[in-house]
C-alpha cells in the first residue's frame, strides 16, 4: 500500500496560515500525519517546497500540484502521477489517502487497516464516517485504478472539483470513527483543542497525574 499526503490548501480558516506547518503539541501538523509512513511502502507529500524538510525526513517525496492551489482533486491527481513515476508500483495497488491536519493520523490508518478485510472484490474503498455520521473521504484507503478512473472522468475539471464528485459512481464501505481518531483541524479552537487532548493523553502514558 502506498500513501498520499494532501498538504496542499489555503488554510483559510486559519488565517491564511500553512496548516501543514501548523504545530500541536509540539510537533506539526505534517509531521503527525507522516506517522502512517509505517504503513506504506511509499509515500508522496502533495503541497509546497517549504515542506520538502519535514518530507524528507520521514523518507517521503514532495510534489505540488500542476496548478497550486487546486484543490483535494488535483492534489490527488498529482499524488498519483508521482507514485506512477515508481517503475514497481502496481496498477492495480491500494492508496491510503490522508489529509495532512490529522493529529491522530496513525491511529486512523491503523483504524481502516483493521478494517482491510471489507476491501473485497467489487469494492473500490472504504473510508472513516464520523459520530455524526459526516463521511471522511480523505481518510480512507481506495484502489488506485479507482482513483485514476474518476480522475479520468473529470478530466480539465478536476483542478477545484470535490472530492464528492472524484468519488462518485465508485463502490465503497465506511468504517465507523468511533474514538474520534479522524478528527481534523480547520480553526485555532480546534488547534487549541487538540493540543489539550494530546497533552492529557501524553501525561496518562506517562502516569502523570
């Protein structure tokens, strides 16, 4: 399985501020959702130069999409066409495809792996649905040949389209989040938030009080 990692938005409702860059608990945002790296045999970031550093030192390539700010879709288009450069990958392989504001980012992936068994013939992927019943697409893992289909279908109009329509026709399974470990970070409250919840989890492994 291979990985793509989408780093490449505006981080609008952060004030404009690279999210990928963004620090949790001492420790970017970028660097939290690279821990699923034990999981892939490759893994490609997709957003800008300034995050080649934190790429490289999780052993991971760095490409940006063919018109900056493009949007999820085109940040997967990229991402794909660079694991396509690999001469072993297989066309037929399997994608787990992150967002990069996910503190938990490990323990979501190892959540779909669990998971891995509803990937059965027929079904194209599986991805997280929240408590609320909100469903993650980019935390799930799909075939690749998917993923290249419905960014054929789509062709020019996949710079800025949603994810939704990248997805639409394609068979897929959900896996319900029900530790909150898909949980993302879109504004300073939700930075705040997470900060608190991975120090408190940090002093109970540590036996702190």
């Amino acid at each position: 399985m291979q990985l793509i990692v989408l780093a490449g938005g505006r981080g609008s409702r952060l004030g404009g501020i690279d999210k990928a860059s963004v620090v949790v608990a001492g420790r970017t945002l970028l660097s939290r959702a690279l821990d699923a790296c034990e999981f892939a045999t490759e893994t490609v970031v997709v957003g800008p130069p300034a995050l080649d550093a934190v790429a490289k030192a999780a052993n991971a390539a760095r490409v940006l999409e063919e018109l900056e700010f493009g949007g999820p879709v085109a940040g997967v288009a990229a991402g794909l066409a660079a694991l396509e450069r690999i001469p072993i990958t297989p066309d037929d392989g399997l994608v787990l495809l992150l967002a990069c504001d996910l503190p938990w980012a490990r323990d979501a992936a190892a959540l779909l792996l669990a998971a891995r068994d509803r990937l059965t013939p027929g079904v194209d992927g599986i991805h997280l649905v929240d408590h609320s019943g909100r469903e993650l697409w980019l935390i799930g893992i799909y075939r690749k040949h998917a993923l290249r289909a419905g960014l054929d279908r789509l062709g020019d109009s996949a710079r800025g389209a949603s994810v939704r329509s990248l997805l639409a026709g394609l068979a897929l399974d959900t896996v319900a989040d029900a530790t909150g470990v898909g949980r993302d970070v879109d504004t300073w409250e939700d930075v705040n938030e997470s900060i608190t919840t991975l120090e408190r989890q940090s002093q109970r492994q540590e036996g702190t009080p």
